[in-house]
C-alpha cells in the first residue's frame, strides 16, 4: 500500500464542517496515515484566525491587560468545534493550562504554537487515530536554527510506533524544552518533515485553492492553473510573492524526491498542482510556468569611479548592510555602479545612519536611494529552451508603458526579476500574462 502524508490549511480546519469534510477526505483513501493539522482559520471574511487572536493574548498580558474576556473567544472557537463534531472530548484543562501559563509569560511561541495543539487533539479524536506532539519530534538548535537531522531520526523513530497519528503542524521545541515555531505558514514545513521521515509516496497539501495559478487571481481574472512545476520553480515563485505553499517546506521532500500535491479541500475532485524534483517536458505554448512579485522594496545605488578595480568594495558594502540588519534581495552592477535592492521596511527607519555609514566605508562618489519599487518575477523551466522569451516580455512591458527600475536574470534562466515601481506592478503582470497565456 502507498504511503501518503496530508497537511491541512487553517480553512480546512475552521469550523467543524470543515472537520467533517477533512474527516471524509482522509477515510476516502486508506493510505492517507499521517496528518499534520493547522490551527483554526477564518470562518468568514471579518473572522479572525486563532492564531492572531492568540497572537493578540500575548500582546495584552505584555500590556498588562485582562485577557479573560478575549480568551473565551478562542475557549468558544475550541468548544464550538467539538460540539459540532458531537465527539465527547472534554479540552477544558488544556485550555486553562494554556491560559495560565501565557500570562506566566511562557513566550510568544508557545502562545501561538496552542492553535494548532489543541487542533491536533481535536482532529485526532475525532478520526480515531494517535496524537504525537510536534514539541517531542521536531527540534531546534540553540541558534534557534531547524535541527534537521535530529528531528528526521526523533520522527521516523516514532511514526515507526503508529499506523495512523495526528501531528500539529508549525512548532518544535529548543534544547531547553521551550517551544519554537517556524516562521507563518511553517505547518507546510512540518507535513514536509514528515513525509520525508515515513518516505512518503506523496505528500498532500490540503488548502481553500486548487493549486497554483499562473498569476495572482487579485490581478488576473481566471488565471490558469499550474498542472505541474518543479522544485526550483516553485521555490523562486514562494520566494517572490507566491502565498500558496510555504517556501521552505520543499527541503525535507526533496531530499527523497517526495512529491507535493497541492489540493483543493472543498473541491477534492480537482486534481490540483504537483510539485515534482524534474520535468523534462514543458508545455510549449506556455513557455513561462508563472508570475509572482511582491511590493515594497528601495534599490541603493552606489556610483563610484574604478570601483571594479578596488579590492573589497562589494565586501564592504555588505559589511554595512549586514551591521544594519538590511538584506539584499537582488544586486545589479556595472562598472562604476552597484544596486542593492532592499526591503524598504528594513531601510526607512536606519536611513539617516546607514548612509552616511555607507559613504564613509565606501568612499563613493554618490549613493542614491529609489523608493516604491516591486519585484516581479517571471518563473519557467521553458524559458532556456525557447529563444526570444527575455524580448517578448519586455516588449510586452513596453508596449504597457512601464519603466523597468531594473532586471536580475540567474545563470539557469529559470527565471527574470524585474523591478518597477508600484504604480506600475499591476499593469507588469498584466502585460506579462496576456503575452504568454491569453
């Protein structure tokens, strides 16, 4: 029998319908044996996810604020869930016990981490299956970095003990026994380890959408769907704005090879996206896989004549930057120039002590900044085998009467970054779409 790990989303989990259909999703298939479940999403638009209102606990008890009448909003969340699953379960102790030890300041993590516990132990009974803690079998170093190969041995040595279990998604534990999450969407990243621990045949991301699209449905009406896409497509689409998977939770899979099927929980009929380590074969009339981007970066320009000819420029320049904490998404250079594009947010505020640093390690002759830029990037493993794919797309760009800030290609032509100021974001992925799709 095949062997099959699926992850569910915070929609698939809101309510206690929700659970119901996961519940038919999961006994559909008797291979699907281990589950890794999100915390409680959105019900309806104006809902809150559970996360947040965790989130908002944490922030109150650090404002020395009364959280019992905010807390009985997620007491409510919980009980209405079992109620509408008509399960005896009685949760009251665990949800005391959180209460209690967040306002003895446990930390912000384990305040977050309880959406997808308390989750987990409520899908669990309700399908019949064993409860394995996250905190027991995923583990962090003491630099709060992902313990991969500990967590990968701890894992598979206790799924080894269960046909069927449950696991909450998004946390670990430190060495010290404290809890640790992974960044927003991290319960990817947990259904990822462990498909990889039990060698899964398939991991199965269960969502609200039906795979990846071609674009941003926010921008593109009905865009395509994508059928299939690699690894490293996906990668560089999570990385530049792509919100449907977790951008780290391809490492684990693809140490095995393991691949991601992203599918649709209130539309299980749909075949949605897969997420493979090769695909030799591309659909040639449409050479790019997708687009992504995202707002909100600055690019710094530093003009200096001969700086080519200076050892340790570049290697001072980041030195600066890293002293700021400013990162670089993409650099740009030329002889006597170098663009850095950075996270604006991560600029603004250090602005007036960053440049004046900056000239001063430098010597330049002049640093500018550029403000309201976004990145847009054009994604496909098509795009080195078809001739004239980097013209078609600036002539699509041009034709838009877009100002292109800046262009970033890597040396596999699996994709092209372009920077262009917010103004203009939309109409770039709309020009860029209908040149290649429409």
């Amino acid at each position: 029998m095949s062997l099959k790990v699926v992850k569910f989303g915070g929609t698939s989990l809101a309510d206690a319908e929700h659970f119901k259909q996961v519940a038919s999703i999961i006994k559909a298939d008797p291979s699907r044996r281990y589950v890794v479940a999100s915390a409680p999403g959105k019900r309806i638009s104006n809902d809150e996810k559970v996360t947040d209102m965790l989130y908002n606990c944490y922030n109150m008890i650090r404002r020395h604020e009364d959280i019992t009448d905010y807390y009985k909003k997620i007491v409510d969340r919980y009980t209405s869930i079992i109620a509408g699953l008509g399960i005896n379960f009685d949760i009251t102790g665990e949800l005391e016990y959180i209460k209690n030890a967040m306002m003895a300041r446990s930390g912000r993590d384990f305040a977050a981490s309880r959406g997808e516990y308390l989750n987990s132990l409520i899908l669990a009974k309700y399908l019949g299956f064993d409860f394995i803690d996250a905190e027991n079998v995923i583990f962090f170093k003491e630099n709060s970095t992902f313990d991969e190969e500990r967590t990968n041995l701890a894992m598979k040595e206790e799924l080894a003990k269960h046909e069927r279990a449950v696991i909450p998604g998004f946390y670990g534990s430190m060495p010290n026994g404290t809890i640790k999450t992974f960044s927003r969407g991290g319960s990817d990243v947990t259904g990822s380890i462990v498909a990889r621990a039990c060698c899964a045949d398939l991991y199965e991301n269960w969502t609200d959408v039906s795979g990846f699209m071609m674009a941003d449905p926010r921008i593109i009406k009905n865009p395509l769907p994508i059928s299939m896409i690699t690894y490293k497509e996906l990668r560089e689409l999570s990385y530049n704005g792509a919100t449907v998977l977790h951008e780290d939770s391809i490492f684990p899979v693809q140490k095995e090879g393991i691949a991601i099927n992203i599918r649709n929980t209130n539309h299980p009929e749909d075949a949605g996206t897969m997420i493979v380590p090769f695909a030799q074969d591309y659909n040639s009339e449409h050479v790019i896989t997708g687009i992504a981007g995202k707002k909100g970066f600055s690019v710094i320009n530093i003009e200096k004549n001969h700086m080519g000819a200076e050892f340790g420029f570049a290697m001072r320049v980041f030195k600066c930057l890293d002293q700021y904490e400013i990162h670089t998404e993409h650099l740009a250079s030329g002889i006597d120039l170098m663009s850095h594009i950075v996270p604006e947010a991560e600029l603004n505020s250090k602005l007036d002590e960053f440049i004046p640093e900056l000239h001063r390690v430098t010597d330049a002759d002049n640093i500018s900044v550029d403000t309201g830029l976004a990145l847009v990037a054009v994604v496909g493993r098509g795009m080195k085998e078809t001739k004239g794919t980097a013209a078609r797309i600036f002539t699509a760009i041009s034709n838009a009467n877009v100002n292109v800030r800046m262009i970033d290609q890597g040396a596999s032509e699996l994709n092209i970054v372009i920077a262009v100021y917010e103004s203009d974001y939309e109409k770039t992925i709309e020009a860029i779409y209908n040149e290649f799709v429409k």
